[in-house]
C-alpha cells in the first residue's frame, strides 16, 4: 500500500493564451495576485512567437520567462503549434489535454470565444475542447484523466460585460511591468510603430482598461472574466459591488 506520490508539476490555476504576452495582456495581475495568496499558478502559450513583426522566437522565450519571474507564476510553457495559424485540430486538442493531465488545474483560464484575432478565439475552443479530451478516460495519452472543476474566460481583449471583476489595485505596477518585460515588443522603436504604439501609449491604454473595469466593481484597477455557469451564494449580505 503506497500513496501515490504528489505531482511537483501541479497547479491550482493554469492560463492557456494563443501568444506569449496575451497573459500578460488580459489576466497577468490576477495570476500574481492568486500567487501571493499561495496559490501555485501556471502559463500555457500555445505559440512561440516566430512570426511576430520585432524579434525572434528566442527573444519571445527569454522574455516570457523575465514576465512570469516577475508575476511570481510556478511553471510556464509553450508549444510549438505554428505562429498565426492556432487550429483546433485533434492534435492541438492533445497536445492541450497532456499539459492539463500533467499539471492538474482546478482553474482554467481561457482567452474569450470572440474576438479580433483568429488565433485568441481558435485558442479559447481548442482550450475547451481539450478540457473534455483530458478527463475522458479511455483516452490514453500519458497521466491520469483530469478535468478543470472551472473554466473561466479572460475577456479583456473583446467589448462585452464581464461576469466578474478581480480587483488587481494593489498588482497593476508589477502586471505593467510583465508586459513591459516584452522589450523586443514594447520598447520604443521605429520597426512597426504602426501597430506598436510608444512607452507612454501603451501605458495609457492598459490603464484605462484596467481603470474602467476597476470602476464597474468599486476599486481602482481590475481584470474582467466571464463564466458560463450563475454565480452562487451563500449570504445575501456578503455580496460585494455596491448597487447604488
Ligand atoms: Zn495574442
């Protein structure tokens, strides 16, 4: 009779993004803020980042792994699905569900299911999808069956009304600065300046969003999600955002 043994890879809650900075982008301060509460917070890229306008794929990884240092996140990874062209094939879906059967999550964050970017919206089916294939038991693809118990979507990216805000006030510098660990993206250079706005921009584009879902729930900057399920209570009384 033994225990099986405890899995060093697991996670509490793990965010699956199409591009290395997406995280970042839309749910980088909750996955520090879960962090400092002791939760053990992972990040799947789904790409590497070759066909971006400025820097390489290795320029990408040494950056992602100076963000993650910086949102205190446990694991971090990224496949090899090609760049630009993120497909909900059966072999993406397994490459998925591996990664989910190895780390274990109970929180999946996925990106939102619309959006401008085919990779973003490929990436949040292809994320569900892959949950369902993980815990099918039959299924042999190394490690136990496991399934998230919640799956939520980070929807930063698209225009629609979160069902939940997490306050990141007290985490909005440091999730500024993880994006700002993209250097090859986000410094201030001539190469792209179209679609790669300056410093100050961008500072003020994060801030605003940050601020505006902040202010729909009461606190100064926050990240939206949205849930499929109703949200449930206990007691009346706990229910936090002021109505009037
Ligand atoms: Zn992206």
């Amino acid at each position: 009779m033994s225990a099986t043994p405890p899995n060093p890879l697991a996670l509490d809650i793990l965010a699956v993004a199409a591009h290395r900075d997406d995280v970042e982008q839309t749910c980088g301060g909750t996955l520090l803020k879960m962090a400092q509460m002791g939760h053990r917070t992972g990040i799947l890229d789904l790409t590497k980042g070759e066909m971006g306008t400025r820097g390489s794929a290795e320029d990408r990884a040494r950056e992602a792994l100076d963000a993650a240092k910086i949102l205190c996140v446990s694991w971090r990874h990224a496949l090899d699905v090609p760049d630009g062209r993120v497909e909900n094939t059966w072999e993406n879906r397994v490459k998925v569900a591996r990664v989910i059967r190895e780390t274990t999550p109970r929180v999946l964050i996925l990106p939102y299911w619309k959006g401008r970017h085919p990779d973003h919206y490929t990436a949040s089916i292809l994320g569900y999808e892959a949950c369902f294939l993980a815990g099918l038991k039959k299924l042999e693809i190394g490690s136990e069956p496991h399934r998230p118990f919640k799956i939520i979507y980070a929807t930063l990216y698209y225009d629609i009304r979160p069902t939940f805000v997490v306050d990141i006030t007290d985490q909005f510098e440091a999730r500024f600065e993880s994006l700002m660990a993209y250097k090859t993206q986000f410094s201030d250079q001539e190469a792209g300046s179209g679609i790669f706005p300056a410093h100050a921009e961008i500072r003020a584009r994060v801030e605003a969003m940050a601020r505006y879902y902040g202010m729909l729930a009461g606190v100064t900057y926050g990240e939206p999600f949205l849930q499929k399920e109703v949200g449930l209570v206990e007691d009346l009384t706990l229910i936090p955002v002021k109505s009037i």
